[in-house]
C-alpha cells in the first residue's frame, strides 16, 4: 500500500540539550507553535496530545521512541477535523544530529494512506511551525504568531 510522507529538515544554531528541550517542555512550545501546548508522558507508550489556543484537544497519539536529545518518534492522530481524523493514525519522527555549531532536525511525518489529506495538511503547518522554533533558539523572538 502506498503511503504519504513530509519531510522537513532544518539547521538551528544550538545546542541538542537546548532543541531537545524546546521540543518537549510544554512551556516553551507556545512561543513557537503559535499558542498550542502539548500535554505528554516523555517515555515510550507515555500519551501524548496537542492542545489547541482554544482548550480543545488538537491531536493525540503515543509516545513511541523517546530517546533524549536524538530521536523522538510520535503516534499522531488528528482529532477535531472528521476528514483527518478518519485517516487513521500517521507517524511523525524528529531526529537531532550536531552539525558543527548547530543541530539538524529531522521531521518526518508519514501516514500508511496514498494522497492524505492530513500530510497534505502537515505540509503547511510544519515549515511554520519550525520556522519559528529557529527563530526563537537563534534569536529569542519568533515571527509568525498565529496562523
């Protein structure tokens, strides 16, 4: 069965430990991602959901790989647009590696679905979204504050 994947890779001038941690503190991920948090259990088979500005829940999944500040590999499932959430669970990896003075990451997002409306989707929210993350380990602000 053909699948559908987003690939996304960027370099960030810091440290892994400091990506590591912009990527999972529930604190830090609100100046990046536009006002959404997310609520995990950072172990593999902890839960994890994405919380939306607005209260309402974004997305679930699970914690599949946790491996603190290289890899970590997420069960995501889209929950407040029927279309998506019929699509099924899909997979997103980040993966960490130094590069010099800085660190590439590599978001990966893939779902088991040829023409997925939710990778098409992820397609324009991740470059923000990582955008922004850049930004804001590079330079302390970030610029785009909602979508």
């Amino acid at each position: 069965m053909a699948g559908s994947t987003f690939v996304y890779v960027t370099f960030i001038r810091t440290t892994p430990a400091a990506l590591w941690q912009a990527l999972t503190d529930p604190e830090v991920t609100p100046r990046y991602w536009m006002g959404v948090r997310h609520e995990a259990e950072w172990r593999a088979g902890g839960a994890w959901k994405l919380i939306l500005p607005d209260g309402r829940v974004g997305d679930t999944g699970e914690v599949v790989e946790f491996d603190p500040p290289r890899r970590l590999v997420l069960r995501w499932r889209n929950e407040f647009r029927p279309e998506l959430k019929a699509e099924g669970d899909s997979r997103c990896t980040m993966e960490l590696e130094p590069a010099g003075e800085a660190v590439k990451l590599t978001v990966t997002h893939s779902i088991d679905r040829a023409e997925s409306k939710f990778i098409e989707a992820v397609s324009g929210g991740w470059p923000m979204i990582l955008s922004n993350l850049k930004s804001l380990l590079e330079t302390g602000s970030v610029a785009v504050t909602s979508r």
